[in-house]
C-alpha cells in the first residue's frame, strides 16, 4: 500500500474521531443532530483540530460526499485574503441555491484572522445576506483580528491546547498501527519541541520513521535538528562573538534563501533571549530592543536591517552591566 | 557675448537632427499625409524629456518645405480666448491665402494643463477638430491627465533621450566650429552630465567655452549651477571618512546612483569600515532609524522623510566613527544584491512546493512551507520509498523532489 501523509491518513472522518476537545465535540455533535447550525468560530492555536473539526462536522452533516457533492468548501483565507475573494469566490458559493434534505451549505474560512479588515466587512454582509443559503465555519488563531460584528454573528468555540498525556497516547498509537517501535520518551520529546501542534507532531513522527523503525529520543533530535537547524541561535552566538558580517550572512540566508517570515525569526530570538547565559539585566535590555525592533517592522521598515542593528547591539549588551 | 549656440546650431534641415531617427521620420509622414490631403489626425503630439528635438525638428520641417509657422507657447495662454484668437483664427485662414501653407505649433502644451483653467485645453481641443491646417503639440509629459482628450485626437511621437555617443560628436562638431578645444574628458563630463538632453550640453559647452581656447576637465568647475555626479566610491568615502555631517550629507546629493541602491551600499560596506563594535552599533542604528523614515514616504508618498532619512543614513554613519583610520579598507559591492539573485529561483521553488503541500493538506502555503515542507525534506532525504509514495500524493514533479532532496 502506498503511503500518504499521516496527517491525511489520521485525520478524524466523523466528530466522534476528533481528539480530545470533549465540551466542544459534543455540542458540534448536538447542533449536527439537530441541523441548527450557527455560523460558527473556531479559535484556537494552531494544530489541536479546528479545521480537522470543521471537515469532520461536514461529513457527519452531509455523508461522504461532502465535498464533492458542492455542500462543502474551504477558502484559505491566508493564500486568497482580501476583499476581491470574499468579493467573488465567496460571494458567488453563498448565492447560490443550496439542494438536499439539510437545506444550506457550509464555507470553512480557514486562517480567516488574515482577512483585511475591509474583506472582514464585505463578509459580514455577505453572512447576513445569505444566512438562509449557507453557514460560515471561521477558524483563526486569534480571535481579536476578527472584527467585532463578526464574532457577534459567530458562536465561538474556543479549542485547547492538547494536553501532552493525551498526544503522546495518540501518536503511540500511529506508531503502532505503522509498526514502528517508538519509546515514551521519544514521543514526550516530539511533543515538547512541536510545542504541542499535533499536525507538526504527526508530522515529526512520519519524518522519524524515515530515518529509523525504532525511534528514540536521539532520532527525534535528529528529525527537529533537520527541521530547525538552530540558525537563530547560531546568528546570536555568532553576533554576541562579535562576528557580526558571519551573524548577517545567515539572516540574510534565512530571509531571503529559506524565506522565513522575520515575524518568526523575531519570535525565535524572543524565546531565545531567556535562555541565554546573560545577567537578568542584559535579557531585559534586549527586550526592549527586539520590541522596537518588531514595532518598526510592523510599521513597514526593512526587516534586515532592523534586525542587523539588533545585531549589532548583541556584542555590547554582552559586555556591559 | 555671441549668439546663443543653441539657435546658432539648431538645425535647419530635418536630416541634421540630432538622434531620434524614427521619431523624425514618423514626423514626416505625418506632415506628408496632410500634403496628401488624407491626415489620420489633425494633430500631432510630440513628446518626450526636454532639449531632445521636438521643437526643432517642427521648426526645421515647416523651414524646409515652406510653411507659414505660427509659433504659440501655451505657457503664455491663460484661458479659451487667447487660445480661439491665435490658434482658432490661424487654422482657419490657410485656404484663403492659399499660397503658402500653415502650420501651427503650440509649445508646452503640458503648461496649460497644469493651470487651474481647464478652458485652455477645452479650446485647444475644439480648434484641433476644426482646423484645416496641421497643429503640432508639444509637451514633457504627454501622460498628464488633463491632456488626455488631446492624446487622443493626436497623432502621438515619441522622443528619447539623444544617445551619449550622438551628443558628444555633435559637441565636438561644434567645438571644431568655434574653434576651441576641448578634452575628451570634458566632453564625456558634459555629456554624461546632461543625461541625454542635447540643448544643456550645448548650454554648458558654451559655458565652460566662454573666454577659453583650451577646455580641460579641470575647468568644468564654472558648471557650478548643476551638481555634477560622484561614483559610488567616493561618496561613501565621504560617508566613512569625511570631516562630518555636511560632506557626508552631501554625497548622498551628488552620488550618480539612486538613494535605495546608495543605502543598500552603505548598509553592506559598514560593517567593513567601523570595526569597533561600538561604532558599527551605533552606525547600525542610525541606518535602522533612516531605513524607518524611508519606510514613512511610500505609503502615502511623504516624500518629506527623506530629509530626516539623509542626513541619519550618511551622517549618521560618519559619525559613529570613534577614532579616525587610515587604514583603507577596499568598498565592495553590495553582496546583498548577488544574493538576492541567487536566492530569488530558490525562493520561487519553495513556494510552487508549498502552495502543492497546501491544497493537500487543508492549510495556507504560508503554513505548509513552515510546518510541512520541511519534515518533507527528511523524508525526502532519507527515505526513497515512502518519498516516492509522497511525491506521487502531493504530485510533485521531478525539480520538486529534487528540491525537496537537496
């Protein structure tokens, strides 16, 4: 048999397979019983089953054929944001008289806090407009970069961390059905260093086993030190060294070579400050900086040279205080 | 003093235009199709950077072929009725003389459109659709919006820059002419100087000519009214080791580079130059603050924040300097720009990858590149058949799995 990406392959089919999130399956369950669907918003961090849920409502709602039968579509908000798609993709699926015994279809927005404000607007009338033909599953991360009138008109379902105890069990359970052998502490590890996103934990699991059929913690390191070679900490060590040419080589590899959004780099070199080994008083200071920094770079400034400048500030903040 | 050398050698014959071969010839046509009595428009719009010939090569065809010119610079007109005396009466009388014929030529057009008075262009645009005699249009910016009704009855010709080769033996005709001599190098000088416009290299020939038999590079310094480029190389000397503000200030002035490429120069060349970590981080952020002006124009086209952005850039810079090096380290250019090149059919890749990883798996490409594609890459390295497998889902060609491998 030939494989697909576990992901795909374990993905729930119905609500009774999505994991954990018990309060929220069982009311997606009771509004699919009683066919009472409100445009509704799943929020929460990324990898603990909104979309997953969505799709799995679908099918239970609707059968199988959820999607090819046109009851079901999904917009990715984040590849097609802006009001032109809302506009006409949206627009044009919404209008459109829905068939069959349950009356209306359902759009999935996913990633929909990427929506421009201006598009979030047209949404909303669209929501009213066509309420009788269809429903809105939002899902987003944030839900204050939905605008208020929209949440307004959504019931919120607001989705949980998985817990480790919980993932660790689940993806013990994939090691088995892929026959592989996998030890707790392998497993504990993926899930700390994916930081409990269970897609990117899956996902390490499959990229572990082609490394090996008996994973250990080693194998894991060795999957998580392919994926995240660790250049943010090796710019930081190279800048706090005093190399800075060397430290602005591998940003501008990251940013321009790997295409890495900046917004991640600085929140890599967030999480790294902490664990630096400097006075508690140089980590505030740098703070401060990295928080300029992403003001700047919010506003429109370069993110090179924003973060070059903050480079080139490492060497001093080492020596001082 | 003498004539003016830009009447003295303005050419009398349409062949001795300077460059703009098939802007001229195209100018021909059109005059002949009136001659034929069969004009596809009744105006001709001649447009392009100023001191390039467009006027000129009007003058000289109606010279050569014996028309009446009636020469009106629409800068003068201030409203419909100047406009309807001189133009509306002129191209109406040509067939009562019947004699000679008329031609009418109306200089910077792109004047009445920038003032206030719409009349003007309305009148003009009336005229244009009476006249039985050919009007000639000529303006800067044929793209102003107020001449767009205009654009639209003419017949439009392009002019371009004269080319550097063409402006430097036409000079030198003219240096032969007055009997001066003049440097190769100076010559250059001038040309360059001029980007392309031939009647202020005439202007400054003429200048630096004045009371001189020998002209040498040295004495272009007479050229003070325009700010005569500097390569990149030593403008950022005077960013890196000038006395201060105002010669560092300066060169982003006279650079003959634009201020983004010049930037991108100094940000790559500083930390070459300022070794002492503390200069380059306080040079670094001087730059990070003038990166954050420059950020400040182009959203709402605030072109005002260029003057905070200057001064940080290249002052800024100059005086981060804690102590003063003669060492003299080579300036490079900019590696950013060959990575650039390098990185972009990388980058492109990435996201034709991503965006197939996307639309399987119920996420963004944005997503999919940063929690997909690079477990992918493991597999890919290291597991031939489940990569197989993979690509054959994901329907990847072969540059993806090649990408994905690498």
């Amino acid at each position: 048999m030939s494989t697909i990406p576990w992901t795909e392959k374990y993905r729930p089919k119905t609500l009774k397979e999505v994991i954990d999130q018990k309060d929220i399956v069982q009311s997606l369950k009771n509004v699919v019983e009683s066919r009472a669907i409100p445009h509704m918003l799943f929020v929460g961090p990324a990898g603990v089953g909104k979309t997953a849920s969505a799709h799995a409502l679908a099918r239970d709602l609707y059968g199988g054929g959820y999607m090819s039968e046109g009851m079901f579509v999904e917009v990715n908000a984040s590849d097609e944001r802006g009001l032109q798609t809302v506009r006409e993709k949206v627009k044009l699926f919404a209008r459109s008289q829905a068939f069959g015994e349950v009356g209306f279809r359902i759009i999935l927005l996913d990633e929909s806090d990427q929506l421009t404000e201006d598009a979030q607007h047209a949404l909303r009338r669209i929501m009213e407009q066509f309420s009788s033909n269809c429903r809105f599953i939002l899902v987003a991360n944030y839900s204050n970069k939905i605008i208020e009138p929209i949440q307004s008109r959504c019931a919120a379902f607001r989705f949980r961390l998985l817990p480790k105890k919980i993932v660790t069990k689940y993806l013990g359970e994939i090691a088995k059905k892929e026959s592989l052998k996998a030890s707790d502490a392998a497993l504990e590890t993926i899930y700390d260093l994916s930081n409990g996103d269970l897609r990117k934990c899956i996902n390490a699991l499959q990229a572990a086993s082609s490394l090996s059929k008996s994973i250990d913690e080693s194998v894991v390191y060795k999957v998580m030190g392919y994926v995240d070679r660790g250049e943010v900490q090796r710019m930081l060590e190279l800048a706090a060294s005093g190399e800075f040419l060397k430290a602005r080589e591998v940003l501008r590899q990251m940013l321009y070579y790997d295409g890495v959004a900046g917004r991640d780099i600085l929140d890599t070199i967030f999480r790294q400050i902490f664990r630096m080994k400097i006075s508690d008083r140089r980590k505030m200071l740098l703070v401060d900086q990295l928080g300029e920094v992403d003001h700047r770079i919010s506003e429109g400034a370069s993110e090179e040279i924003q973060l070059s400048a903050l480079l080139a500030k490492i060497p001093l903040t080492e020596r001082a205080g | 003093m003498s004539a003016i050398w830009t009447e003295k050698y303005r050419p009398s014959k349409v062949k001795d235009v300077v460059g703009n071969k098939t802007a001229v010839e195209q100018f021909v046509k059109y005059m002949e199709s009136w001659e034929k009595g069969k004009p596809s428009k009744k105006s001709a719009l001649l447009y392009g950077q100023p001191g390039i010939g467009k006027t000129t090569t009007a003058i000289a065809y109606a010279g050569e072929h014996g028309y009446d010119l009636v020469e009106v610079n629409a800068s003068d007109f201030r409203n419909a009725q100047r406009i309807k005396d001189i133009v509306g009466t002129g191209s109406q009388q040509s067939t009562l003389v019947g004699t000679r014929r008329r031609m009418i030529l109306v200089d910077e057009v792109d004047g009445i459109a920038g003032r206030e008075d719409a009349g003007g262009v309305a009148a003009l645009s009336k005229a244009i659709s009476e006249t039985k005699v050919p009007i000639i249009l000529v303006a800067n910016d044929p793209w102003n919006k107020r001449l767009a009704t205009l654009r639209q009855k003419s017949k439009t010709i392009p002019f371009r820059k004269v080319h550097h080769a063409s402006l430097i033996s036409y000079l030198r005709r003219i240096c032969s002419a007055e009997g001066v001599n003049v440097s190769q190098d100076a010559l250059q000088d001038i040309a360059r100087d001029s980007s392309g416009d031939l009647r202020s290299a005439i202007n400054d020939l003429q200048t630096v000519c004045e009371g001189r038999k020998n002209v040498g590079e040295e004495d272009l310094g007479a050229l003070g009214y325009r700010d005569r480029p500097e390569s990149v190389f030593d403008a950022l000397n005077s960013v890196f080791h000038g006395e201060g503000l105002d010669e560092a200030r300066r060169s982003a002035g006279k650079v003959d580079k634009d201020l983004k490429t010049f930037f991108a120069w100094i940000v790559d060349n500083a930390p070459r130059q300022l070794t002492r970590p503390r200069d380059l981080a306080s040079a670094m952020e001087a730059l990070a603050r003038a990166d954050v002006y420059m950020s400040r124009i182009y959203p709402n086209q605030r072109w005002v924040n260029l003057r905070y952005a200057v001064p940080l850039m290249t002052g800024g810079v100059a005086l981060s300097r804690s102590e003063t090096s003669r060492r003299f380290v080579r300036f490079m250019y900019p590696e950013k720009f060959a990575f650039m090149a390098r990185a972009r059919s990388h980058r492109t890749k990435k996201r034709e990858v991503a965006s197939k990883i996307a639309s399987k798996s119920h996420c963004s490409s944005y997503v999919a590149s940063k929690d997909i594609l690079p477990f992918l890459r493991v597999v890919f390295q290291n597991d031939e058949k489940m990569a197989r497998d993979l690509a054959e889902f994901f329907e990847f060609v072969k540059s993806d799995v090649e990408f994905l491998a690498k």
